[in-house]
C-alpha cells in the first residue's frame, strides 16, 4: 500500500505544508490546532453550523484529495477517539442546564463519531464502503489496517484514510481530575523534561489517501500495520514484534528511525523504554508528541511526519532522541496507551 | 496475512439482550407468539417520561451484574453491562474455551458509548470518575475482551445505526484475511437521556407504539440492548453445530445527507445490491428481509422504494422487527442480525407488528403474522444510520 498525498491541521503550522519549522510553536495548556481561514471551503452556513473538528476534519481530506489528484476515492475510512466532542457537550450541557428544554438538533446531529466521514462523502459525492473507527489510542491504526484489508480485497485502488480529534477546555478541565494531564499548564517545549504524571492534551485532523499501486507521486509505502492490545509476557511481545517485522519485506535491521509515542507522563513512557533499548537499540530514535500533544489519534500526526521526511528527505532536529546516520528510508511508528493497545505502522521510502 | 475471499465465515454462536428477551430462547418465543417490549420509560429520569414509549429491558443494572457475577465493580455503564451480557451467551453457546489456540477476537459497534452512564454524573462529579474512561466507545469492548480471554483483536466502530452491523463486517473480514479464526461481534446500545432528547428535536419519535411501513406511521420508539454473534472459519469448527453461514456484506453510503435518506434510497439500494451479489444469490433466493423499518417516515418509504428497484417488483417476504424492540441504535445491527440467524435456525418469520394499510408511494406489505416452516434458507437484513451509513449483511443455510 502506498501513500501518495498527506494533509494535516495540527498545533505546528503543518498544513498544506512539507515540513515542520525547526523552532517549535509553543503552547500551554490544550495545544489547539492552527487552523486555517476555512472561508474557502465552506458555505457561510456551515461556517457558523459546523464545529471546528468537522471543519477541519472536512478541509484536510478535501485538500488531500486534490494532492492526491483524485475527485472521489473508493472509500472513506476514519478514526476518531472521541468524536465530534464539542457538539457532544453542547448537546449534553444545554440537556442538563435546560432540564431537558429548548434543545436543537444541529449539536445531535454533528456529535456523531462518523459525521466527518459521513460529511465528505456528501462533499464528494461517494457511495462506497465509509467507516468510523472509535477505539482509544488505535482508532487512526484500525482505520489504516482496514485500508490495507480492502486494497488486498481488490474492492478498492484508491482509499482516503483519516484520524481526527478535538479538545474542548471541559475535557481538559476533567481529565486534569484524574492526572491524565499535567496539573499546571505546561509548555509542550519541556514535554519530555517532567518527571510527573500525566501528559499534554493536543488535538488533530490528519488524512491520507493510500492506493494498492506505486504511483508517480507515491512518497511511502506501507509495509506493515500491527495491532496489539495487550501481552502477557514481555519477551514474547518482543519476539512477535520481531517477526512481523521480518515478515514485511525489511529486517529489524534495516529500521532506520523508531517514532515512539513518548509523551511525557511517568506512567506511560516506560513501556516504549521496554522496546527502544532492546529490539530497537540499533535503530534511530526520535519522538513527536511535543509538536502535536497527546490525543487518541495523535500516530496520523506521526504518520504525515514520516511521509514529510521522505518527501523532503529532511527531518527537523527537535525530533531525534538518537540520530541515525545516513539517509532515513525506513519508519517505524510506535504508540501505546500505558502497556494497552499497542500499534505499530512500518513504512518505507 | 492473505486474503481468501472464498474462505467460509460461520455462525456458531448467538447472544441477545432487548425489550423482548434476556436470551435467544425467551427473544424466539417473544417474537413467535408476537409479544412486543414497547412501554413507559422506568429507569432513566427525564421529563419526556409519560410522553413516550421505549423497548426497555426490565433489569436493573444491578440486577445484570448479579447474573454476570459482577457484583463488585460499579463503574460498569449499562451499555457494557448488556454487551457483555449478550457476548457470554454467545460465548457459552459457541462452546468456546480460552485458549484454545485459535485466535479469536472482539469487535463490536455502539453510538454513544458509555453516555447512560457519563450524563447522570457530568454535572455532578463526586469521588467516582470512572465515567470520563467509560465514555469511550472501546471502553464496552476492552471489557468484553477482558470477560471472555478474547484479545487477539480488540477494536471498535461507530456508524451511528448501522454501527452493529459494520462490526460483523469486519470481523469476517478479518477472517477472511486470516487474521481471526473466530471473531466475537455485534453491538451494544443502553438507552440515554442523550439520545431520548437527540430523536426528540428530530421530531422523529412516536409517542404511541410505532408501526413501520404503515401509511400512517409516526416515527420511531427508541430500544436498547445488544446482539453479539460468534463468527468462525472452518479451521476452528471441529464438527460443532453451526447456525448458518454469513454469505454477503455490503457497506455503503447515501451521500445525501446527515440524517435523512436520498428521496430514492440509493444508499439502501447500494448495500443491498452489492451483499446480494456478493453472495451469488439470485433475487428471488432471498426468503426474507429483516428491513431496517425504523416507522420514521422517511426511512420506510426510501428503504421501500429501494427493494422495489432491487427485486425488480417482486420483493419478498419482509417485517421490521422494530416494533418488537424499538431502535436501539449501534445495537441494533447485532440484534436483528440474531432474528435473521433464528429466522434460519427455527424456520420461521416473524412479523411486523402494527401494520393496517401500506405506504400508497410504495404498497408494499410486510408479513404481519408468524409464518412456521416457512422454507428460510437465505434471509437479508438492513441498517442504516446517521451520515447516510448503510450496511446489509446475507446469512443463508449452511
């Protein structure tokens, strides 16, 4: 599976661009995404009617299909951990304030996890197969293997595949209760420099368009998608991951960069420790969830990362925790949730 | 991992909770002998209480943890509490063992999640915070997962009504791929205030008992419940009793609009087709479609007007169970997937409750009494939902 174009709206000032900035945006707090003037894409209706995330989500797989030169794919498959979030709380908030009253249906309506699916097929016109994929940390990976699965179909040439999530302040506000985030605002320029729980919320909108076969503008292919959701036994862990990894077309040997989903907090990140400093050692290693925050969807991030890096054949030094030498033409993408759904993408130049 | 379309993918197990039955026995017998489980609201507070009607299960959440052994854990929201439910059963009823070396994992589809749960402590935050990682749509699979030993595949979906549905999809999918051997699938739904108030500004909820595809329909009566089916290759079977064999799936999308169906189905026409020839099956070889007949006036009638321009006329025989159960959304696809299977299994179809007179625009009428021996062999079911997802899956006699 190759992927031939890849837009992203994340809190870096990535879209419609081909790299980050070597000086990073800071922020602190919620790292919201930088949006661009989304005049152009819609009715003034819909600009006031549409939530962020669906607005987002929208533009981003639009402008990735005119990367991809494609007027409409043969399936549209995304993942979301939460949803169209903001509309969900409206639509909850306004419930319990109102004791029921005065509700409207827009808010309902839009909080559905696959109403931006839904919405570009009725942009673009597609009857074909649209599934929203809504699990945790792995619903961009589930989305990416459902692509690999209908490609090997032959149901499909050409797939748009996305991953998109929102944070609201009540979010961030609530999951501060339970130390999923930092207590105190945090800048996501010393991400890795706490020895504290919890992590820095981010948010995204991130779409690709995949085909079965090289095209001229291919700039990755995809050589594995692995899906773990838990190991009892750490050595077979290592050992399973080990083979699938030979088993795609390149050795372990040959993975020049890891992208480990390190986000700051002292419960998580040592699992990804388990891997770097062992079947990983020899590798490259680099992380980037100081640029995009953390969130459920945040490896589509990591993914238009590695897909810039073999576009431009650069990588920006903020990322590297260990540079690897020599060109970089195999990534591999890690991601975790506290030794729980661990994914994996392989992809190559 | 290689992709073998001809690879058979089995049902070998059944497992259902709803308005009309704790199990398949009680649910068979409810909709033989046409005992609906349409009434008053009782366990949810809002004000809409005495204004509507709902396919409500009668069990305190309480009372499900006691029959599951769960007694300890409280943070469990009825939308798990009732998927697990129905996936033990099916577990049971497959005759699974953990273990067993085969690879075997959990995919199921839910609208709202944990919402039942989220929307009574939301403004009312006190000590237990279980609620912010129970919202999670994966939340109801982890835990199934966990209950069964299942975790070779733990993913979840979400396409609005049709997300049960689309689970059974991917799981055979995934079979078929040779990913799984054997995959735990369906969906779960608890009723909500949410989305009580949600159908409610749609002005699509019938204040009476609701009778899809009848001319004077008025909406829908929401449900809950789950559906939870076990799906097999070949290679796990070892000589076990079979239900039936899951021939054609098809997901496609209306594009037409959010919430509304395109005036001439094209969406329900779409799925329907490519199941059907996914399956090989001529028209006139299916017996009978469990239709998505929500009694909403708009479904009906594109759902009708879609299996006219499909059969070429000659729709066979079909019911909307609906007005057994009510909608219950992300379960529903698993649920009347469970009715399609014991459609087979029993021979039987069962009717469509309520119907007087047919829609003029499309005359179509459904079965209205039980029909025992009724020569099932290939039955077709719908789903449809938000963002113009539309889903059928073929089950036929093996």
């Amino acid at each position: 599976m190759y992927i031939n174009a890849a837009i992203a709206i994340s809190p870096q000032d990535t879209f419609l661009k081909d790299q980050i900035a070597d000086e990073v945006i800071e922020h602190n707090g919620i790292m919201k995404t930088i949006l661009p003037d989304f005049k152009e894409y819609f009715k003034p209706i819909d600009l006031r009617r549409m939530s962020r995330i669906i607005k987002s989500g929208t533009t981003t797989a639009l402008e990735c299909l005119k990367e991809a030169g494609i007027e409409k794919p043969d399936a549209i498959i995304t993942g979301t951990g939460l949803g169209c979030l903001e509309d969900t709380e409206s639509f909850l908030n306004k419930m319990i304030d109102n004791n029921e009253g005065l509700l409207t249906p827009t808010a309902f309506i839009q909080s559905t996890h696959n109403t931006i699916g839904g919405h570009v097929a009725l942009t673009v016109q597609c009857n074909e197969y649209n599934v929203a994929y809504v699990h945790k940390t792995i619903s961009f990976e589930t989305a990416l293997l459902d692509a690999v699965l209908m490609l090997g179909e032959g149901k499909a040439e050409n797939i748009l595949v996305g991953g998109i999530d929102e944070m609201t302040q009540e979010n961030y506000e609530l999951k501060k209760r339970v130390n999923l985030w930092k207590k105190e605002p945090f800048s996501n320029l010393n991400t890795y420099k706490s020895d504290s729980e919890g992590c820095i919320p981010g948010e995204g909108a991130t779409f690709f368009n995949v085909t079965k076969t090289r095209k001229a503008n291919s700039y990755a292919e995809i050589k594995m998608v692995e899906l773990v959701h838990k190991y009892e036994n750490i050595d077979d862990f290592k050992k399973l991951i080990e083979n699938r990894i030979n088993n795609s077309g390149i050795t372990i040997n040959d993975i020049d960069l890891v992208l480990f989903g390190y986000n700051g907090d002292d419960n998580g990140d040592a699992y990804y420790d388990l891997l770097k400093d062992s079947i990983f050692s020899k590798s490259g290693h680099a992380y980037y969830k100081h640029l995009c925050g953390e969130y459920d969807t945040a490896p589509a991030f990591a993914l238009w990362l590695a897909v810039k890096i073999f576009k431009t054949g650069k990588a920006p030094d903020n990322i590297f925790i260990k540079k690897p030498e020599g060109e970089i033409k195999n990534i591999l993408i890690y991601n975790q949730d506290i030794n729980k759904n661990h994914a994996f993408m392989l992809l190559s130049k | 991992m290689q992709f073998d379309k001809d690879k058979k993918v089995f049902v070998t197990g059944i497992g259902i909770i709803s308005a009309i039955g704790t199990n398949a026995k009680e649910t068979l017998s409810s909709l033989e002998h046409k005992k609906h489980g349409i009434s008053q609201i009782s366990h949810i507070k809002t004000i809409h209480k005495d204004e509507l009607k709902v396919g409500e299960i009668k069990l305190t959440n309480a009372e499900i943890k006691e029959r599951l052994n769960l007694q300890g854990d409280n943070t469990y929201p009825r939308t798990t509490l009732l998927a697990i439910h129905a996936a033990k059963e099916a577990y049971e009823d497959a005759g699974l063992k953990r273990n067993d070396g085969f690879k075997t994992g959990v995919i199921l589809g839910t609208t709202v999640g944990g919402m039942d749960k989220s929307e009574v402590v939301y403004k009312n935050i006190g000590e237990d915070l279980s609620f912010i990682d129970s919202h999670h749509c994966g939340y109801t699979t982890e835990r199934v997962a966990d209950f069964l030993g299942a975790h070779d595949f733990v993913s979840s979906l979400s396409t609005a009504c049709s997300s049960g549905v689309n689970a059974i999809l991917l799981g055979a999918r995934l079979i078929k791929h040779g990913i799984l051997d054997r995959a735990i699938v369906g969906g779960t739904d608890a009723l909500s205030k949410f989305t009580i108030n949600g159908f409610r500004t749609l002005m699509i909820l019938h204040t009476e008992h609701s009778c899809p595809f009848d001319k004077n329909r008025k909406g829908l009566n929401l449900g809950e419940g789950a559906g939870i089916i076990v799906l097999e290759s070949e290679k796990s079977l070892n000589g076990k009793k079979v239900y039936c064999e899951l021939t054609g799936y098809a997901n496609n999308n209306d594009a037409f609009h959010q919430t509304a169906s395109s005036p001439d189905g094209l969406g329900p026409y779409l799925s329907m087709k490519n199941a059907l020839e996914m399956s090989g099956l001529k028209p006139c070889e299916i017996d009978y479609i469990n239709v998505h007949g929500t009694g909403t006036d708009n479904n009906d009638v594109t759902e009708g007007l879609a299996m006219i321009k499909l059969f070429d006329g000659k729709v066979p025989k079909f019911s909307s169970t609906k007005a057994f159960t009510g909608h219950a959304l992300g379960g529903a696809g698993g649920i009347e997937s469970v009715f399609s299977i014991l459609a087979i299994e029993h021979d039987m179809i069962f009717p469509n409750l309520n119907f007087k007179e047919a829609i003029p625009e499309i005359n179509l009428i459904p079965v209205t009494e039980t029909i025992k021996n009724a020569g099932v062999k290939n039955v077709m079911t719908n789903s449809f939902g938000f963002g113009g997802n539309d889903s059928t899956l073929i089950f036929s006699k093996v």
